[in-house]
C-alpha cells in the first residue's frame, strides 16, 4: 500500500496531501473552493493542496480514510 504523505503550513495556512510521488508533479489545476489538483504526465491526480486552511480553528477540522487499493 502506498504512504499518503500530508504536510501542513501553518504560516503559509495551506495543507498538502499526495497520494504519490510529489517529484511526478506535472500539472496543477484549480478545482475549485480554493482546491488545487496536482497531475503527473498522465493526468492522474497524485495530490492536491488546500488554501486557506487554519488547523486551529474548530470550523477547520477534517477526517480521512484510507482505503487499500
């Protein structure tokens, strides 16, 4: 199974998660709701990066669930 790897900024308040490798990054694409989409070649999301996100603050908190491939 892969590793998820997330990275949060809390100066920068951006949080970042990649499904793969971040060195195939190739093509980022805004999605929309200050979502940044990031592809490799083909054009297969590898991760994406969310603006404007404040850990700290209640409205912020989030959940997430792995699931093997």
């Amino acid at each position: 199974m892969a590793k998820i790897k997330v990275y949060y900024d809390k100066q920068g308040k951006t949080i970042t998660v990649w499904f793969d490798d971040p060195q195939t990054d190739y093509l980022s694409e805004e999605a929309g709701n200050e979502v940044i989409l990031m592809k490799n070649k083909q054009g297969k999301v590898i991760g994406f990066e969310r603006l404007n996100f404040d850990m700290e603050k209640e409205s912020d908190s989030f959940t997430f669930e792995a699931i093997a491939v």
